[in-house]
C-alpha cells in the first residue's frame, strides 16, 4: 500500500500535519498522497482525537520513520490537535 522509505533523510524539510477524528478512509487517500511523492524529505504528523471507527488498524499498516502519531483529546478545539502537530515537527516548513 505504501512505498518503503529509501533511508535518504531523517531531517525532513517539509511537516507535514494531519489531525483526524473518525475519517480513516480520507487519512488513508491523504497519506497514499504523500507517499506517492517524488520528493521525500518530508515527515507526517497524525494527530488523532482518539477515533473509534478503525484509524488505529491504519496505524498498524504504517512503518516509516517519517511518520509520527500522537493521541489527543481536543474537546472539539481542532487548533490544539495541530499545535501538538506543530511543537512536535522538525520541518522548516509546516503544511496542513
């Protein structure tokens, strides 16, 4: 489903932020996205408001270094779901 990392770069310039609640369906059409990038020095952070519809059964398909998967509870504030993205990415640039 997911191309193996080449192991060209563990300092990625690129973050990439991505919070979810109960949309495993499109996670998965945006990761396949990002997988099927030429370029590659970028990393993804998932952060998931602890849904219940099967998201955790994607992250156990998942094994790249460049992704990163972070549980919140949000209270419905989707900003804290992307400022745990953003403190926790090591990109010099931040895309959503």
């Amino acid at each position: 489903m997911y191309a193996k990392y080449d192991g060209t770069s563990l300092n990625p310039l690129v973050s990439i932020v991505i919070p979810t609640f109960n949309r495993a369906h499109d996670l998965e059409r945006a990761l396949k996205s990002v997988f099927s990038q030429i370029y590659s020095h970028w990393e993804v952070l998932i952060v998931d408001n602890y849904s219940s519809e099967g998201t955790d059964n994607l992250f156990e398909n998942l094994d790249d270094p460049r992704l990163k998967i972070f549980k919140i509870h949000n209270d419905g504030v989707i900003s804290a779901s992307r400022n745990l993205g953003v403190k926790n990415a090591i990109g010099k640039y931040i895309a959503f």
